[in-house]
C-alpha cells in the first residue's frame, strides 16, 4: 500500500478549479448542441448516426440505463445482494486473500 506523501503534478485545487471552468464552457455551449443532435437526429443521412443522436439526447434527459449486474453463487447460481450473510461475505473475502 502507498504510504507517505502523495505526489501529484498539480497544486492542490487545481483540478478542481479547471473542471469547474470546463464544466461552464461546455454549458454555454448546451443549446446549440442540443439542437444540432436534434438536426442530426431528424436529417442525418446515415441511420446510425441519427441513431447515436437520439442515444446522446434521450441520455441526456432521462439519464442513462441502469445495468445489470448479477453475482453467481455456488454452482454459478444467481445470488442476490440480499441474500449474501456478513459471514458468507467475510468467508469469501478470506477466500480470495488465502488464493492471492
């Protein structure tokens, strides 16, 4: 594990003072993106990238889907979050540590 200082190649708030600038440069630029991915949605000549416009617009005002992700058990049976004991869990946290 790392210990000590951390080293980085910016002062401290940099990173968050950029993004932030960043962040509201791109917003100033919303609408007329918005409206260019709704041109290209509607008269794009190719499928895919009316496709990819309408992705980008219903992404942006519905959110993006949410996946899926399932847990196999013993036997590769689907296991719930729910289901799973603090000791099941802390059994096979053991587990990976005595493979590695």
């Amino acid at each position: 594990m790392a210990t000590g200082k951390k080293s980085t190649c910016r002062a401290a708030g940099v990173a968050q003072s950029v993004g932030a600038d960043l962040r509201m440069l791109a917003q100033t630029h919303g609408a007329e993106a918005i409206s260019r991915l709704v041109e290209l949605m509607t008269h794009a000549e190719s499928e895919t990238a009316r496709i990819a416009a309408a992705r980008e617009l219903l992404d942006r005002g519905y959110g993006k889907v949410m996946q899926a992700v399932e847990m196999s058990g013993p036997g590769g049976a689907a296991v719930l979050h729910a289901m799973v004991t603090p000791e099941q869990l802390e059994a096979a946290v053991r587990n990976v540590r005595d493979k590695y």
